[in-house]
C-alpha cells in the first residue's frame, strides 16, 4: 500500500498511526471504518480492481455514498501518482518525516 504520509500528517494523524499503516487489520490504533476504508485502498491498487460484495457492504456500514465516492476518488488519485511517479523514478518529496526509529525497525 502506498500512502500519502505527508497528507495524512498535515490532516493531523498521528506518527504512530502512520507508522502502524502496514498492520492496519490487525493494529488497535483504527477502527473498523477506517480499516474497510484502508481496505478499499488496498484493493484499488491491485492490477485487476475487483470490490467484493463483502468489503463493500463494509463500507456501506460505515460511510455514505458521497463519502464512499471521495474514497474511492482519493485512493485512484493517490494510486495512479504513485504509479506514475514509479515510472520516472521520483522519489517522495520528504514532506513527512517519520518518527525516529521506525524505519530502522521495519527494515
């Protein structure tokens, strides 16, 4: 999964939070709306895009059809930069910087 840290440190999300983003499913830190949202994600950035009856209903417990469209909106937009920028080699911008000793642990 690719995520835009430094959107979501500017929106106020905690390092922890970010640094935790790997182990969504399972990570005490989200709740079960965020996790069918990062799920959704996840799912958009596979080759064959394919929502299952079962992640949407998911959602559909937890977000609105115009707030189901912005996710869905935000996670094409965050994939196909993230694609894009893989083609010619752009590195991240350093606008985030995660906190100390996070890269070295999950190295």
């Amino acid at each position: 999964m690719d995520i835009n840290a430094a959107g979501g440190s500017n929106a106020g999300v905690a390092d922890e939070k970010i640094a935790a983003l790997p182990d969504y499913a399972t990570s005490p830190l989200f709740d079960e709306a965020e996790r069918a949202a990062l799920a959704l994600a996840d799912t958009m950035t596979q080759a064959s895009v394919e929502v299952d009856d079962a992640l949407y209903a998911r959602l559909r417990t937890h977000y609105s059809d115009e707030q189901l469209v912005e996710l869905a909106a935000t996670a094409a937009l965050e994939n196909f930069r993230a694609r894009f920028n893989r083609v010619f080699r752009i590195e991240p911008n350093s606008l985030y910087c995660p906190i100390e000793g996070h890269a070295a642990a999950g190295a």
